[in-house]
C-alpha cells in the first residue's frame, strides 16, 4: 500500500485497495481473514505485482540484463549456468531485503530456456520451430479436451464440437502465437477422440454399419469394420472411420482447424 500510495493520491481508490486486500476470503465454506498477498486469479494481483516490481526491472536495466516478466513471472537471460547462479543469489537477496518479498524456490531454477516455460511458452534451439507451446500446456489442453469429448456424456455430436470449438477458439487465440506444427498435430488429435467417441455411440454393430454406409463407406470396408475386435480407440484410426469423417466431413460440423479459428 506503501507504493501505491506513492503514485496514488486518490484516498478513495486507495481505500478501495486495501478493502479489496483486507476483504477475506471463504475456505470450504469458512471465512478466513485475508493477512498477506492478493486473492488468488483476481484482476489486481498482476497489477500490484507490475507496480511493486517495477523496481526490479529498473534494477535488471541498471545491470544491463536481458529478461522479460509478466506480473510476477520473470525470467533473466545469460550466457553460462554460472553467470545464471550468481545472477539468481544477487537477486534473491535484492528481492528478499530491499523489495521484502519471498522467492518461490519451487518455480525458480536455472537452466537452458528449452527447460523453462514463460506464460505456456517454451523457447527451443531448433531453427524452423524456436517459439513452441510448453509441455505443461499441451497436458492440460488435452486433459480438458478429454473432459469435452467424454464417450457417455450423452449429448448430440454437433453440441459437442459446438462446446469444443468455443474452447479451441480461447485457446488457439492464445497458443496461435506459437509455431504451427503442434496445432496440426493437435488438430489431427482432436478428430481421432471424436471419431472414437462417434464409434461408441453408435453402439450396436448394426447400427454401425448403418451409419458407415450413409457416409459413404463402401459395403466391404463397412463389413471389416463393424465385425474387427479392436477396440474403439483403435478403431478411430481405421480407413472406414476416416472415409466417414473426412476432414470436410468435420468442416462441414463446424471443426475447423484451430489455425483457421486464430484466423476468424
């Protein structure tokens, strides 16, 4: 509050800071009052941290360093591991003593950048694919992906790329920055989990050769695939199930690929 104050001069914004601060906070459903820090996600925790840290960045320029920080992510570039951790005792103590904030020792280590994320990024030492998706990110993507295209949540196939394009479209808006080679490769993954899950809900061997046939399988194929034994993750990669859901197919459904949705 020290240093908003000293840019501030609106005693009624300052005094809705340090309510929102102080407000306390619900913990499995018990109030707990609010000693330190900023809630948790909310909107002035990145502000503050601009603001308190503005220090360290003047300090990181005084020392002429390459780095770059978002709120209260920050990473510093140097030539050798060495330089990096005399580098990251200098700043400890700069951070703990002169700024009185505490290093998360967890989350700060030194190493090569394609080690290291920043904000769901990774830089790698590859000439063509430098600026990748981290791999942390990829794993959530995919585990929300398999939230969305569950096989018995029991709705329509078109209501479940509705809900997975309105995700996809966030997220690539965000990722697109990246190269593109592991949005196609995540593109060609999504539409094998879909196909996976149209195989299930089609139960019934009859009922499958059906719908293979309406899209345009021809008899045979149909036949082979409705009577083989794998099972339906294997089978969403079978040459029946993509004649009959083409990449048109999915176009047509609304699943664009998630460079078209940065586009649009």
């Amino acid at each position: 509050m020290a240093a908003v104050a000293a840019r501030v001069t609106d005693r009624r914004l300052l005094r809705l800071i340090r309510n929102y601060l102080t407000a306390g906070v619900l913990d499995n459903g018990l109030f707990e009052d609010s000693r330190e820090g900023t809630p948790q996600g909310g909107p002035l925790s990145p502000l503050l941290s601009n603001l308190v840290l503005d220090e360290l960045d003047c300090e990181l320029k005084r020392r002429g360093h390459r780095f770059v920080r978002y709120a209260d992510d920050c990473n510093i570039y140097v030539r050798s591991e060495k330089a990096g951790r005399r580098i990251m005792e200098s700043l400890t103590r700069f951070i703990e003593r002169r700024l009185k904030l505490q290093i998360n020792a967890e989350k700060s280590a030194v190493a090569r950048p394609s080690h290291r994320t920043f904000l769901g990024f990774t830089v790698r030492n590859e000439p063509e694919f430098r600026r990748c998706i981290a791999d942390k990110a990829i794993i959530r993507f995919k585990h929300r992906v398999r939230e969305l295209t569950r096989r018995h949540r029991g709705i329509t196939l078109e209501r479940m790329i509705r809900e997975m394009v309105s995700y996809l479209r966030g997220w690539a808006g965000y990722f697109g920055f990246s190269q593109w080679r592991e949005l196609q490769s995540l593109d060609s993954w999504i539409r094998r989990r879909i196909r996976c899950v149209v195989w299930v809900q089609w139960k019934t061997r009859g009922r499958r050769y059906h719908e293979l046939r309406r899209l345009g399988v021809p008899g045979p194929a149909a036949s082979e695939a409705v009577f083989s034994p794998k099972g339906p993750w294997r089978m969403s990669f079978t040459n029946a199930m993509h004649r009959a859901f083409t990449n048109a197919r999915f176009k047509r459904l609304g699943l664009l690929p998630m460079e078209k949705l940065v586009d649009a």
